[in-house]
DNA sequence: GTAATTGCAAATACTTTGCCACGTA
DNA sequence: TACGTGGCAAAGTATTTGCAATTAC
C-alpha cells in the first residue's frame, strides 16, 4: 500500500475515525488533488461518484477537518474548499479571478515570523494562517 | 459632512453610481464597521434595517465590490464578509475558530514583498491578497 | 453486541434573480 | 425622459441534519 494513504489512515485510527471504504476513497481522492477541492467537486470525482453519497463525503470532511487532518478554506467562491494538510504540501495559493483556476505559490511562506509573533501576544492557540493571492490570469486579461 | 464619506461617494460617482439613499446609509455602515461584515449583519444594523431592503444591499455591495471600494472576504464562515477598501484600514485578520471573533492584526503586512515577485513572474494583474490568521482565542481556550 | 457510520431525503442558510415601480441625472 | 436603482417575492445553490439500516470494532 501506498506508505502516504497508510500514514494518513493511522492518522485518522489515531483519531478515532473508523477505517471505513469511503473514507479511504476519500483520502485517495483527496490525495490526488493537490489543490484545494470543493464537496461538489470530490463527490463528481470518479472514486467517490460511485463509492458513498455526498452527505457521507460531507461529514468525513468535517470530522478530518475537526483531526487536524483536512484543512477548509474560503477562497471567495460560495462553496468551501477542501485540502489535505501535509508537511511538504504549499498552503498559499493564487487564485484568478476571472476563471478560478487555483495555483500553487511555489515560495516560501512570509508570515510565519509574525505568526509567532502574533501566538506569543494574543495567546492563542493552535494558530495557523491562510493566505491567498488573487489577480486576473495572463489569459483571462488577454 | 464627514470627508471620508464625502470621498466614498465620489469614488463611486466616478464608478458610474447613482448617488442614492441606501447607497449613502450603507456607506455610513461600513464606516462605522472597520472588521468586516456580512450581508445578514448589514441588513440588521441600526440604520440599514429600516432603510433598504436585502437584495437592494446585496446588489450595492456587488456594484462597490466591483468598482473596487469594497473588498469580499472568504473568512470560513457560509456567509460572505465585506469591507471597505480604505488605505488607513488594516486587511489582515485573526480570528478565533471557537467564537468567531474577528481581530485586526495591528502589524505591517509581510506578503508584499513576496506580491510582487509574483506579480512579475506569474504576469497577473490587479494583484491582492487575503491574509488570515486562525486560532482559539484565550477566553475559549479557558 | 455496541456504537459509529452510511444513504436517502428533507430542511436550512445564504445568495441571486425577475419584474415592475421609482428616483436620479 | 431615460435608465440606473429599489422593494418584494421567488428561485437557486450549497450546506446541514434526522432517521433507519448497515458496518467496523
């Protein structure tokens, strides 16, 4: 098996989800994508279409979000995003406004610097950011 | 009357705006609402509520949005937040996963370095971005 | 055997639009 | 006068939940 599926379903053993079909279609699917994916989007998916309905897709979605396993985003379109949280995954994206389309920002990441600084003064917890970049695309403004 | 409302409105008479009472008052509104809002939240302010319908703030919010005075944000909730684009105003936030809270982060911006790299190797335009930061505030954590 | 999980369907929540009356330029 | 704008109501889209049947542990 897949030494990445398998460490994720460890992850969610380890979080109390059951080992289930859908949820490791789920996580293949979810492996697969490495941009972010809406409810819609992975329920279309060729796996999952077939596998479990969307509520199910919806609340593994929850409950790996909820597990520090699935990260949701807002992105400005009316339907959340959904992305796997991986240490070498990017988690910046630049967004077109005309199309949509979600690319990666291949760069370092600028803010964790003020991440820390912003954990130590507020005290909050578990802190992490979201960041996104948004702009009309070569092709759209052509 | 007060300058920067005074400027608002010439902004969006420039945008091509007809200069309206429910424009005014919404205006007014986001003045007085330096974290951003959403559409539910507007509609029940003081004075919206008994001034203009939803759809006719929907609508506003849409064309200022477009003309570049409002800024939507994603922000994890189903609702969409607005807020005004003011150059004084701070745009990036943190908020508590628990509550909801929305904090201004009161500290220069550390992306626009890193906007402008992508600016000129990607070729986008009319480039911004959305920074957010998540976290439990400490008066939930306790 | 017990409790979590699933599918289906129904209910919510928020957004978006149609249509005609109205007000601004 | 002409056309953008407003109110009301209905439709659209995505999310969320209830409940009985099923499955993992």
């Amino acid at each position: 098996m897949n030494t990445e599926l398998g460490d994720l379903i460890d992850r969610c053993r380890t979080a109390g989800l059951r080992r289930t079909k859908a949820l490791e279609v789920l996580l293949v699917t979810l492996l697969e994508n490495e941009r972010p994916i809406t409810l819609a989007g992975l329920a279309e998916s060729h796996l999952l279409s077939s596998q479990c309905d969307k509520a199910t897709i919806y609340r593994l979605l929850h409950r790996l979000t909820d597990a520090g396993i699935v990260r949701r985003l807002g992105l400005h379109e009316r339907a959340a995003y959904f992305t796997l949280i991986l240490p070498e995954r990017r988690c910046d994206y630049l967004i077109c406004t005309e199309c949509g389309t979600i690319s990666l920002v291949d760069a370092p990441c600028p803010v964790h610097d003020l991440q820390n600084e912003i954990r130590s003064k507020t005290g909050y917890l578990n802190l992490y950011h979201e960041l996104e970049f948004f702009g009309t695309c070569p092709k759209c403004a052509a």
